[in-house]
C-alpha cells in the first residue's frame, strides 16, 4: 500500500448496499448511488467477463479500479449450477472480505492497493451483487518487469525479490488467491512488492497447511513457464531457490524437496496442458496488443 498507516472504515449502507468504505472517501459523490457511478460512461473497461466486469475509473481523490462480481464463478452464471449459485448467495460477502484481507496485510507491512470500499447488494431471491473498489497501483506489474529486463541477471533479481516477500507474506500466515506474475507489481527501490487481486486471499489465525502456500509456489512457477514459453525455462528454479532460501524454519532437507516437489507438479501440469495453454496465451497477446509477450 502506499503507506502501513492504520486505516479506519464507516458502515456503508445506501440503496441496498452494505459495506465498508475508508473515512475518508465517504463524503465523494459519486460514491453516494453506486448503482448509477457503476453505468457510468465515463469509465475505462479493463476486463468484461459473465461473472465480473473491472473498471478503471477517475474521481477527485484519484483513479480507482472497481470490480463489480456477480457470481462465484462464469459457470454458476452460464449454467445456473445450483451448488455455486447456493454458496455465493450463502456465504458472506466477498467485497467485505476484501476490506478485512487487505486490511490485516497493511497492519502488517505488506503492500496491496488501498481498499476503498467492499460492499454487497442482494437482488431477486437474495442473489447478491459484490463490488470492491481500490485506488490505482502504477507500478509495473512483475510480468512487464520481467519481459522488459536488460538479461538474465535482472530477471533473477526481480525473482528473488519476489520469492523473499512472498516468503515473508507466507509466514504472517497469509495465502494469496491467485498468485501469477501478473497479479503483482514490483517496486524494488523502495522494496515493495504489491499484491493485487486478493478476492481469494485469505489470512489464518495460525500457520496454514503447507500445500495451500504451496499452491501459490506451482501457480506462479508454471505461469513463468507460460511466460518464457518453455517448459524447460530455468526462471521457476531460480525462484524457488530464492524462495527457500527466504525460509530461515526450513532445514536444508526440506528447502531441497519442496524445490524438487513444485519443480515436478509444474513439469506434470505443462506435459498435459503446457502447448495448449501457450498457444491460448500467444492467441490473445496478440490479438489484444498485436505481439505476444515474451521473455527475451
């Protein structure tokens, strides 16, 4: 965040919405009905999608990025499927959890965007409509530092920079959501590392099972494979080396075969899904911005 200051939230409850919005953002108008600032025309849409639509905005306190989700996933909407549709209305709100994630990250010195609102809407039936709106992040993502890099030198340092925060983010018992080299942004002279996307993230009470931190691990690996278009990259070594070594209660034995062990669930993942899953990726880089990514 842009600071680890303590921030303090208000009851939000307007026109059906719930929430929780930052003391000082209550008095912004356009905050004031947002079922009318979500139609807004004077929007930028990032992402359009059955169950969410994210949108970069401007207002007087500065551009913010809101996310408007309507279910737990596209098929609970495409399909109506009955569990997906029973646990988004059931479970508690999403835009509030959030808030309260993001919140216990800054309390403790990680870097995120700064919440702005979580709120929820119910509809027809009680479905409810979820919105979490952040201010803007304009630091580079980690993906556009490492096509970007000068060499291979400055990709294993922007890979150990990441491993040894990512670490640290792990050990205050936290478990990101989705955790790819595009989901963070990289500021290395200060030595911040933000975390975006944190609808999934999730802060424990105590140190979580390993294979759920391990999960971010073979995510972020895997999609460095994607990234550098190879299965045979040797980014995803050059990360978990520096991940292990960030974890001063590992032995050696255990830094060694948690190496070895994301190392094959990644090799295993891009043996039946790695040629498709590239090709998909080079098909819309290019249709979106005319040459696919790559790592040079």
């Amino acid at each position: 965040m842009e600071g680890t200051a303590k921030m303090t939230f208000a009851p939000y409850r307007r026109n059906g919405w719930q929430g929780w919005i930052l003391d000082e953002w209550q008095q912004l108008p356009e905050l004031a009905d947002l079922d009318a600032w979500l139609v807004d025309p004077q929007q930028t849409i990032v992402l359009e999608a059955p169950c969410r639509t994210v949108s970069r905005r401007e207002t007087a306190l500065g551009a913010v990025y809101a996310k408007l989700m309507r279910a737990g996933n596209d098929g609970a909407v495409r399909n109506q499927e009955v569990i997906s549709w029973l646990k988004w209305t059931l479970l508690p709100s999403r835009g509030v959890h959030i808030i309260k994630v993001t919140a216990a990250m800054t309390a403790r010195g990680h870097y995120c965007p700064t919440p702005v609102l979580g709120a929820r809407c119910r509809g027809r039936w009680g479905y409810p409509r979820e919105l979490y709106v952040s201010r803007e992040v304009t630091q580079p993502t980690l993906e556009e530092c490492l096509v970007s890099a000068a060499g291979k030198d400055e990709q294993q340092e922007l890979l150990a920079f990441t491993a040894e925060r990512l670490a640290r983010f792990h050990l205050d018992h936290f478990v990101h959501g989705d955790f790819l080299p595009r989901n963070v942004c990289v500021d290395i002279q200060a030595g911040h590392l933000y975390f975006l996307d944190n609808d999934r993230t999730h802060h424990w009470p105590f140190l979580p099972p390993f294979q759920r931190q391990r999960r971010n691990l073979a995510q972020f690996c895997y999609n460095l494979m994607l990234l550098d278009g190879s299965g045979q990259s040797p980014l995803p070594a050059d990360f978990l080396k520096a991940y292990a070594e960030s974890r001063p209660d590992w032995p050696l034995s255990r830094r060694q075969a948690e190496i070895v062990r994301v190392q094959a669930q990644c090799d295993r993942r891009w043996k039946k899904h790695g040629d498709y899953e590239l090709a998909k990726r080079l098909r819309q880089a290019a249709s979106q911005a005319g040459e696919p990514p790559a790592l040079g």
